[in-house]
C-alpha cells in the first residue's frame, strides 16, 4: 500500500469548510485505491498572522519539505491587504518549491448549469496550464518616495527562455495525451519583450509536436473566444497573470470558480514536495514551420488546419486585427 504525507492548510473563509468536504473525498479515494493517507493540519493564515504579524513561520517552507502535497483551502482577509496575504503565504510556497506548473481543469459535468445558453454537460472540456514562478507576479519592483505625493512605484513582469520553455513543454506533453489542440495566450503586439519571447519558445517547442494542432491568441480575444466557442479549446497555456485570469472564467463557465481545482506541482522526477504527476514521453519529435492569422473574423482564421510537414508549409502574410488590433494570432503547420 502506498502512502502519502499531506500537509493540510485550511486557510480562511470557506477554505476550512472546502478542506473538510474534500478530505471526505479524499478518504473514499483512498479505500477505493488502497492508499494510506497521513494528514498535518497547519493553522496558518490569516488568523496566524494577527497572533503573529505574518501568515506562516519563517520555517514554513523547511517544515513543509518532508510532505508528500499541501492541501491549502483559501487565504485572505477582509482587514488584511490582499498583497500581503497572497505573498506571505501562497506564492512563497510556490517559488520556495519551484511549483511551475498550475494546472487547472474546467469541467462541464453532470447536473451543473453553465451560464452559458445551451451547453450540457460534456460540452466543456478543457485544461489551463498556468505559469506559476515568474512572469507578472515575479517580486521585483519597488516603491519610490513611498506614501510621498510624488511617489513612484515598479513592478517588473520577468519571463525567462527556462520558465517558457518548461511550462510550454508540459502543455504540449499534456496536449498529446488529450484532443492534440494546444492554445497559447499571449500579448506579443502591446507587451514586445517578454510576450515576444514566449511566442518564439512556443514556435521552437512546436516544431517538436507536429501532431499538435495549435494557435496563439491575444489574451483579450482569447476572453471572447472562451466565451464564445469553449468547446473548441482543449489545452490552454498562458502566462502566470493571464492564466490566473483566464481559469477563473473557465471555472465560472463551467459552474463556480468553487468547482475548478487549482494543482500547482514540479515535474521533476525524484522531488519530494510536488512530485505526484510523473512526465511520460509521448510521439516521436519532428520539425515544422509555422505561419501567423490575425484576423479574427477571418474565414481562414477560425478553419481549424491539421499539422503538416514542413517542406509542404509556408508562412502566412499578415492581417489587421480588428478594432484597433484587437484579434488573435493562429500558428498553423
């Protein structure tokens, strides 16, 4: 029998009353698959802080070290600012751990009613891979003449070739083991550095993938088209804030944002903390060219192309979005 050791944070809010119907869960999963489950409840939080003057000890993370998974509930407080719930507690657990990928299902199941007109269950089938170490919510930047009336304040988005490249891999990995369509969520025409470098690692691993059927939206387009045609999507990878933003719609598309778990891991064989999804190498690798579509009411847009040989491919002309740019960008092979 296999057994795990799991530190449990149940946090604030509903968070205690989500943690005790899923370690319910949790148990019945365990008898069912002959597991043995060791939980620690951790009293970390909000209330923590106002005994303490911050969310977590500062042994937090070494402490957390010998578990096998955290199973946190919710964190924030009404009289605590949210920067400091957020960054005291959930987000050094994610960096401290190296927990780069986020993944976070939107599923339309049985018997709950998506806002949506028309959709029944099934319908709505999708995954959001998300960033989780870097990108907007990297912690660099400052305050300049704080609390002064000519005050400054910095906040530096980081996107590093590393962090692209394995959050994007995974999502590809991911793909082939789904419906082999993999979107990308990006901000290449405003933001022309980092996003621009997540476009062109997502065209490097693509041609890896030629099985893969992909596309690069802009995140405001991706937003309607999420609305839109939910159904078409499969596996999304976005960057930290877009697919923050972007799941949590997914998750309100497919019921509440109470319905859509969140499971930040390291894939990294032989890790502790974070180890429990083991990468399993799919297809065999080969090259491809890629073209871009701007237009989003475009025909040829919004044609799905099945991935090709590169020798039989060639890059597409460019188009105006419409509205001022406002469009997506399709990569087809």
């Amino acid at each position: 029998m296999s057994s795990f050791a799991i530190a449990v944070i149940p946090g604030d809010g509903v968070g205690p009353e989500v943690i005790e119907a899923g370690r319910r869960v949790l148990a019945r999963a365990a008898e069912l698959f002959e597991l043995e489950l060791a939980f620690t409840e951790l009293p970390w939080g909000s209330q923590y802080y106002f005994q303490h003057g911050r969310m977590m000890p500062a042994d937090a993370l070494e402490l957390l070290q010998s578990f096998d998974a955290i199973y946190l509930g919710a964190v924030g407080h009404p009289d605590i600012p949210d920067h400091i719930t957020l960054n005291g507690l959930l987000l050094p657990i994610r960096r401290g751990f190296d927990l780069y990928v986020n993944l976070r299902p939107a599923i339309l199941y049985e018997g709950v009613s998506s806002p949506l007109q028309g959709r029944q269950a099934g319908d709505i089938d999708l995954v959001i891979v998300r960033e989780n170490t870097e990108g907007e919510y990297a912690p660099v930047g400052g305050f300049l003449y704080h609390q002064q009336p000519e005050e400054v304040a910095l906040q530096t988005a980081v996107f590093t070739r590393r962090g692209i490249e394995r959050v994007v891999r995974f999502a590809f990995q991911l793909a082939m083991n789904r419906r082999h369509r993999l979107a990308s969520i990006t901000k290449s025409n405003a933001q022309a550095f980092g996003m621009v470098l997540w476009d062109r690692v997502f065209q490097a691993v693509a041609r890896e993938f030629h099985h893969v059927e992909t596309e690069s939206l802009l995140v405001d387009a991706a937003t309607m088209h999420l609305v839109r045609r939910p159904e078409t999507f499969d596996v999304i990878v976005a960057s930290n804030l877009f697919g923050d933003i972007l799941s949590d719609l997914a998750a309100v598309l497919t019921g509440s944002i109470g319905s859509q778990p969140a499971l930040p891991f390291l894939v990294r064989t032989g890790a502790r903390l974070g180890s429990g999804y083991r990468r399993q190498r799919v297809g065999q690798s080969d090259r491809s060219h890629s073209g871009r579509c701007h237009d989003a009411r475009a025909p040829r847009c919004n044609r799905r192309r099945r991935s090709r040989p590169a020798r039989r491919t060639r890059r597409a002309g460019r188009r105006p979005g419409a509205h001022g740019g406002l469009g997506w960008k399709r990569l087809h092979r």
